[in-house]
C-alpha cells in the first residue's frame, strides 16, 4: 500500500476507520457490504494453535501452522487460474480441442499431445470475503503497532526498514531496545528468547497477535532489502537471506550478504546454477 490517492479501494470498516483517524480523507463512497460478524473458523485456529504451542518437535510446530495456513489459502483461492488438460492420443483428436474457444497451447510428446485449456465453467464458490478480512485485520495489526505504539515511542528514532504481511524490519536508535522491551512486555511473545534471557517469558507463547523476536536476541548488524520477499540480515553468528524465485539451494550456496550489497549498489551478481 502507498501514499497515493485510492479509487474503488475496497478496505475493511476497522481499517477505514484506522486511516481516517491518521489523516485519512474520504471522498466518495461508491459502494457498502453490510455483513455480520461471527468468529465461526476461530475454534479450528485455536485447536491448531495450542498444539502448535504444545509441539516438542518442528514436525509438529510445522504442521498445525500449515493447517491454519492451507485454510486460509483456499479462503483465498483464485478460481479463475483454475486450468483444464486434455490428452490425445491422436492428431484428429488434438485439432478437436485446437479448435475450441478455450484452447491456449499443446505439447506433443512421444506422439502424446497434451493440450492446455481454459475451463468452460467456473462455479466461485471460495468465501474470499474471509481471506481478504484475515489480511486487512493483519494489516491493521501492523499498521497499529507501528504508528500507535512504537512511533509515539520513540518518534523519529523509528525507522522502518521492510514490511510482510505479518512481520517488520526497524532501525530503532534507543540506549536499550531490550529495556523497551521490558516496559511493554506484553506487546511481546518473548518465548523465543533463551530461558536465561531477562525478557524470557511463556506467557504469550504463540498468542495471536504478539509480536515476537525472530532474532531470538541476537542483534542485527547490517540490514540489505532490494525488493519484496528478496532481503539479507547480517547477524553477529551468521546471516539470513531470501530471495524468492531463486532456488534454496542457489540462495544457501552461491549468494552471500555481499551479493545483496553489490546488487544494492548496482554491480550486477552472478551466480552458477
């Protein structure tokens, strides 16, 4: 989301009423879903949640994180990317499906063809009403701690770095972010950190909602983002990449922080695969 003027932009009632309260104006309303409100899907994410939190191993960790995961992917589940394939054995049986309407491109192989079509008939029937509520909430999530919570903080010391749906990258300038901390212990999911840590606590262990420490403790030393999902953390026991569209392997092996410095500076990056 940008600072931009927005037109027929579809947003949640709790966001709307978020912006406006930071400056937003609005000047037109061209349309209203009136709807009621009910928490049916929170006992399924709960009972994924509390075994999340009672996992002993990252199987389990992985798995009821999934299944919250996978559910809220089909909330969200574009229909219309939906693909139809057909086989033929034959070239006569080909030119059948060649031309229809749908047809968009064929591989022949081994005197198989196989045929790309677009479906006839698309039945929506995705609630995309819950999806798109889950990450507008999730942005007001973010939006809230930020500019509710840590500017009024620390003001102009706060900087932000990067944003994902559920996550933030800051530059804080602070005698002790970790004091800070203490003072809004409850904002925070603090499990993560070692049990002789100070701000160790499991209290909000896997809570929805706090935010959480994803450096365990361990300072950041040097912070390089290039765009979306495609970002280096340089720590003081080694370094976290992503680099989405780029193969694991590619990432662990060929691309260094210094890579991500080099393209930031606009030297080019070259890597075996």
């Amino acid at each position: 989301m940008n600072l931009m003027d927005k037109e027929k932009y579809v947003v949640h009632y709790r966001n709307l009423q978020f912006y406006v309260r930071h400056g937003l104006r609005v000047k037109r309303i061209h349309r209203v879903l009136k709807f009621t409100q009910e928490p049916w899907m929170q006992p399924y994410i709960d009972f994924n949640t509390r075994k999340r939190t009672a996992a002993k191993n990252d199987f389990e960790k992985n798995l009821f994180k999934l299944k919250n995961n996978s559910v809220f992917g089909k909330t969200m589940e574009n229909i219309r990317k939906r693909v139809s394939i057909k086989i033929a054995g034959t070239r006569e049986e080909a030119e059948v499906y060649v031309s229809q309407p749908g047809f968009v491109r064929y591989v022949e192989m081994l005197n198989v063809y196989v045929i790309h079509m677009k479906k006839a008939n698309l039945f929506l029937n995705k609630p995309v009403y819950t999806g798109f509520t889950v990450l507008d909430l999730s942005k007001l999530l973010m939006y809230e701690f930020y500019y509710d919570k840590l500017r009024p903080k620390y003001g102009d010391r706060c900087h932000l770095l990067y944003t994902d749906t559920d996550s933030l990258i800051l530059e804080v300038q602070t005698e002790d972010i970790y004091e800070d901390c203490l003072e809004d212990i409850d904002e925070y999911d603090t499990s993560g950190y070692p049990k002789e840590h100070f701000l160790y606590s499991a209290k909000n262990k896997k809570v929805i909602g706090k935010m959480k420490d994803e450096m365990s403790g361990k300072p950041i030393v040097e912070y390089v983002g290039l765009k979306p999902k495609m970002y280096s953390v340089l720590k003081l026991d080694g370094v976290e990449k992503k680099a989405k569209g780029v193969k694991k392997y590619v990432v662990k092996k060929d691309i260094t922080h210094e890579s991500y410095l080099n393209r930031y500076a606009g030297e080019g990056v070259t890597v075996s695969i």
